[in-house]
C-alpha cells in the first residue's frame, strides 16, 4: 500500500508541513504565558536556582527537586548567558520557550526520519511526520518550560542513530559506535528516570538476541552498558538518598508525601473506557479510564492548560464554558475540540488494528526474526506500560500523574509499527490499494487541518 505511491512524494511536501508546524510553534510562544502550564513556576524556580549558582533545589522549596537536573542546567546556562545582554526576566523566559520549540521541532523531525530508515518508505514518513506534529500534546510541549521535550527529542535522535547505524543487525556492531550511544544512554538518565524504559527495552533486545542467535556476545555487551550507566548515574542516586532516603523511586516527591497504604486504581479502570470523555473532552470526564484520560490527553487540551487564558478569561460570558480546571474556554473552541476527538476516533482504530496486524507479521511470518522491529514495538509497548505503572503506584489522578505527555515518544513509534502491519496486509490486495490510500490520504489531511486549528492560540 505505502510503497508503491500514486503521486510522487517530493521533499517540498516535507518542508512545506515542517514549515508551516514552526511557524505555528513560534506564534505559540509568542502568545502563551509559561505561568500558566503545569507546575505552578517549579520548572522555572529550577531554573532560576541554578543560574544564580543556589545549587540543586531541596524538598521543602520545590517539589520537583527530586528530577534529574540536566535539563535544568543546561536551561540555566542559557539564562545566564542571556542575562550578560540585559533583557528582563519575561525576554529569559521567552529565550527558554523557542528553545523548547526547538527541542519539540527536533523530536517531530526525528520521528519522520526514523519512520524512513525503518519502514523504507517515504510515504510512511510522511504520515508519522505529519501524525506526529498535528498532536495537540506534541504542540504543548513546544510552548512551556519541562524537561519532557529535551528528554524524548534526544531519546528519538538516540534511536535514529542505532537504525541509521544498523546496530539492530550485529554485523554492524564495532566499538565507536556502541560507545556513543552508551554515553547518549547516560546523558538521557541524566534529563528523565523514563530513559530507564529505553535502557530496559534495549536489554531485553539484548536477551531476545542472545537466545535466539545463540551467542554470547550480547550479553556482554548489556552488562558492559548496564556498568556504565550505573556509574555514570550513580551522584544523582546518592543526592536523592540523602534528600529523600528513598533513590529508587520514580517519584520521591509522592512517594515521599503519599501514605502507603493509598489504594490502586481497580482494574477496572485499565480495561474500560469512559464513555463521558465523548461528551465533553475535558477533565474531569473521562477520569473512570486510564484509555479515555490516555487518549484525550494526546489528541486535545483535555486539562486545558495550553489556552491564551487572558484572551479566554475576556471574551463574554455567554460565549466561554469553564472547564473542570477551573479554567474558561470558547463555547467554538469546545465545539471545535469535542469535533477533532470524534474525528480522532477512526485514527486511534487505525492504529491499533495496524500494531495488531504488525505483530501477527511478526508472530506468523518472520518467527520474530527481524530483530529491529521487535526492538521498536518492545520499547512502544514499555513506554505505554511504565505510565500505567507509574497511575497505579500513584493513584493520583487530580495531581497529573496520567499525562501523554509523559511518554508523547510512544505516538510516533506507535504509528511506525502500525503502518507497516496495514503495509503488510494491503499490499497483498493490489486491487484496493489505491483506494485505500486515497481514503486514507484524505481522511489524513482533514485530520490534520482540525488538529492544527486546534493548536493554534488566540492573540
């Protein structure tokens, strides 16, 4: 289906859409206030802290504290340096907000660019580029302060690299290379814990290699890697367990607030779906599904934080709607969010009958033989499992710790492996292969007009 195309895609199409996504990202910045994103200023209060040389933050002055603070480091250099030309504290902030548009445009780049090297198609590419950039949540994290957009934007170059080297085959495997992507590995644990899904995901591939292949190479080398980021993390283990006494949490903040005797979601709440959140797209609809939070999350503002809240808060009461965050919104804007969720419905259904049809691929014809796919889909589904885990040992649904933003990596590789399962099955029925494409092509194209005119703010 997706590699014989019935136009030719030239690279214009890829400038064109990139194009117009930074356009949007720098009029974003422009009109959003980082005041008010999540974390009430602790990103900020980070940052502020180390670029007048206070040091780490401790528990009792932000409750961020416990987050690895190379992100924040490399954020206070750049304050520093801006701060030697004279501009306020608003133009620092601003400076710090395009360099997270960067960081978003980087992680939206990597993502097409992966889906090529992998997939071998650029229709494919084009698609995961433009599923990739027309997300909402993609788009929040090109407007605010968080160590999220540096982490899965360099978690994404990191995984070009492996495939572009062709490390999933052994044969390419030589010393350089393993050692610039064990020292990106380090770098990564240094910006978000959630590296560790990469590092775990990468061992087991490891395992899986050895067993199959029956050698012994690949487990050396796991250990080798696993003895270098043990030491390369180890400083950050010792400052949290002397500030928290706890280091091997994924949250000390919670962990450390939170009795523990909190009970867990039911299971239930894993294997339902909210039917509310089709009603209206916001919290607190929705919150009796980890899917329907999950989902609204990804596609739409569903905690309607990434609004022009002034220019909201403004326009008359008969034409806002206040959400469950205690925040107004634009009785269209609401029409038009409840409108892409629906639309987005079909997608999410594409998705996840392609991923299905991708491991049956995998499963009945290739006996699990092509080790890099199986690399990708291990590190998508433990991505998509560490946040479930991370909602069942903090159970705190009110306090943000379901959020897609937390894995956004998992939308692109997601879309990847599902569009090579479609590509699989479709394109052994010659017959509806252009009608498929066209169908699918169209729909694209009006998914991705509403999900842009969703991300774009209000002067």
């Amino acid at each position: 289906m997706f590699r014989k195309s019935i136009v030719s895609w030239p690279h214009w199409a890829f400038f064109l859409f990139l194009a117009g996504l930074s356009g949007i990202y720098i009029w974003n910045v422009v009109q959003y206030n980082v005041w008010w994103s999540y974390d009430g200023g602790a990103h900020i209060d980070y940052i502020t802290r180390l670029s007048k040389g206070l040091g780490l933050p401790d528990k009792e002055s932000n409750y961020l504290a416990w987050h690895e603070p190379l992100y924040y480091a490399l954020s206070a250099v750049v304050a520093k340096t801006a701060m030697y030309f004279g501009p306020g504290d608003k133009t620092i902030w601003k400076i710090l907000q395009f360099v997270n548009t960067f960081w978003a445009f980087l992680f939206v780049f990597c993502s097409a660019v992966l889906a090529k090297i992998i997939a071998k198609s650029k229709i494919i590419a084009f698609f995961v580029l433009v599923f990739t950039g027309s997300l909402f949540s993609v788009s929040t994290l090109a407007r605010y302060h968080t160590n999220e957009t540096m982490f899965h934007a360099l978690m994404m170059f990191w995984l070009v690299l492996f495939y572009r080297w062709g490390m999933q085959n052994a044969q390419n495997w030589n010393t350089k290379k393993w050692t610039v992507l064990s020292l990106g590995l380090v770098i990564l644990v240094w910006i978000k814990l959630t590296a560790f899904v990469l590092v775990f995901a990468l061992l087991l591939w490891f395992l899986y290699l050895s067993f199959l292949e029956k050698k012994f190479r690949p487990i050396l080398l796991a250990l080798l890697i696993v003895l270098s980021i043990g030491i390369g993390y180890t400083p950050w283990l010792i400052h949290k367990q002397r500030m928290y006494r706890s280091a091997f949490t994924i949250n000390s903040y919670e962990t450390d607030k939170t009795s523990k005797h909190v009970s867990a979601m039911p299971l239930g709440f894993y294997l339902s779906f909210d039917k509310s959140i089709l009603e209206n797209p916001f919290w607190v609809s929705g919150r009796g599904s980890f899917w329907s939070m999950f989902f609204a999350s990804a596609f739409v503002d569903y905690d309607n934080i990434f609004q022009n809240l002034d220019a909201h808060d403004a326009l008359p009461v008969n034409e806002k709607y206040i959400t469950g965050s205690a925040r107004y919104i634009s009785v269209d804007y609401t029409a038009k969010t409840l409108l892409f969720f629906w639309f987005s419905l079909p997608m999410l259904v594409i998705l996840s009958l392609g991923f299905v049809l991708f491991v049956y691929k995998k499963i009945i014809y290739e006996k699990f033989k092509d080790y890099g796919s199986v690399f990708l889909a291990t590190l998508a589904g433990g991505l998509l499992l560490s946040l479930m885990y991370n909602v069942y040992r903090y159970p705190f649904l009110e306090r943000g710790t379901l959020k897609a933003i937390f894995i956004i990596s998992f939308f692109p590789l997601l879309s990847i492996v599902s569009m090579m399962g479609w590509d699989f099955i479709l394109e052994r029925f010659p017959r509806c292969h252009r009608i498929c494409t066209l169908s699918f092509g169209s729909y694209v194209f009006v998914w991705s007009v509403l999900g842009f005119s969703l991300m774009i703010l209000p002067v």
